[in-house]
C-alpha cells in the first residue's frame, strides 16, 4: 500500500520547523521496519526527509510547484524500491539521488526557469540566512533582504554540477561523502567543484558589496 498521495503533497507543502534529528541506529530501525511493509515507518521518514527533498528540488528547478511534485515523486519511487536499499543507514543519500535523477529526467537538455525571487518564498530559510553569519552590523542588516536577493542569483547562476553540490553542502550540511554518493563522483572532484561554488560566491559578493556599498569584506 503506498503513501496516500493527497496527504503527501499536504505534508510536503507545510512550513515545518527544522527537520528533527535522529540517530544513525534509530534510522536504520526506521527504515528496516518501512522494508517489512510498515506504512507507518515509511511515514515518519517521509516526515523526517520531505523538507529537505522539497528544498533541494525546489532549488534546482526555482519552481515551488514542480518541487512539490518531484518531491512526491521521488517518495513514491522511494516507497516501492525501498527494499533494493542494500544499506540502511545511506537512506538519505539514496533519496538525494532519486529527487536528483527525478529532475535529470524532467528537464533533460534542457535548463530550469527560475521564478522570479520577489514572487516566490523557498521552501525553507533561504541560502543566504545559511551563508551569512548572524553577527552582522546595523549597516549589514539593513541590506540582509537586497543580500539574500543577491546570493539567490549568484547560486542559480552557478554550473549546474557546482550548484547541486555547494546546494548539498552549504544548504543541507551533508558531508563529503554523501555528496559524492548522491551525485556520483569521486570524493576529489566534489570537494574541488564545493571549493570552487563557494569561492565563486563569496567573490561575487564581495564585489556587490564593495562597489554598491563601500565595504570591503563579508564577515
């Protein structure tokens, strides 16, 4: 019995708080459970990973309702092939690569059209919240808005293997290893291509900064 699609696509538009922590035993009991056909396990994954398969899709394809779409998708395709996941614990890497490949399909040879950043929200706190430190100046938070505005740009104007990466990175946290699983490539060349995404970035902003604003550094 699959997920009941309707409560799914509720669920992934909801403005949840953080996505709840859990241990690497406690995922694995979840997912061995979902295995042996627990509707109710599979639902608490999906409760545990639909905010970040949403937010990652969603920046991929600057498009809230075709993310909520992939993200449906990709839990539907999780659902049925749960039981080919030969280990438990990579249960989130293997659901990045199928919201990944679910975008790889859809838009194949071609490129995403973003929406435009003063009409839409992402889905979660946005990418430049996540890059900015908190201790700003009064100077600092009076341009947090135009700032975010800007960050946004710079990320969706990255390479498309730079952007899914530093995304991954930067945005969802997960580790080297992870993204090297989810994206298919080896340790080195994400590691290189997150340098480079993150590097790129920052000099965009700093330049932003020095020749609109006069300052001469992002803290």
């Amino acid at each position: 019995m699959l997920v009941n699609e309707e409560r799914t696509k509720g669920l992934s538009s909801k403005k949840n708080a953080q996505t709840p922590s859990i241990s690497g035993e406690e995922l694995g009991d979840l997912v061995s459970r979902a295995k042996k056909g627990s509707v109710e396990a599979f639902q608490e994954l999906y409760g545990l990973y639909s905010r970040k398969i949403l937010n990652y899709t969603y920046r991929l394809t600057g498009s809230r309702e075709e993310a909520e779409d992939l993200t449906q998708d990709t839990f539907v395709l999780a659902y049925k092939n749960l039981t080919s996941l030969k280990e438990n614990g990579k249960f989130q890497s293997w659901l990045f690569r199928i919201a990944q490949n679910n975008v790889y399909q859809k838009y194949r040879g071609t490129r995403p059209q973003f929406d435009s950043l003063d009409e839409i929200e992402a889905p979660e706190s946005s990418a430049a919240q996540k890059l900015i430190t908190p201790h700003r100046s009064p100077e600092e938070r009076l341009l947090s808005g135009e700032l975010e505005k800007i960050i946004e740009q710079v990320i969706n104007q990255l390479p498309d293997k730079h952007k899914k990466v530093f995304i991954l990175s930067a945005i969802h946290k997960l580790s080297y290893q992870e993204i090297s699983e989810i994206v298919d490539r080896s340790l080195a060349s994400v590691k290189s291509d997150i340098h480079r995404a993150r590097v790129g970035v920052r000099e965009k902003i700093k330049q932003y900064l020095r020749e609109d604003h006069g300052m001469s550094n992002l803290h």
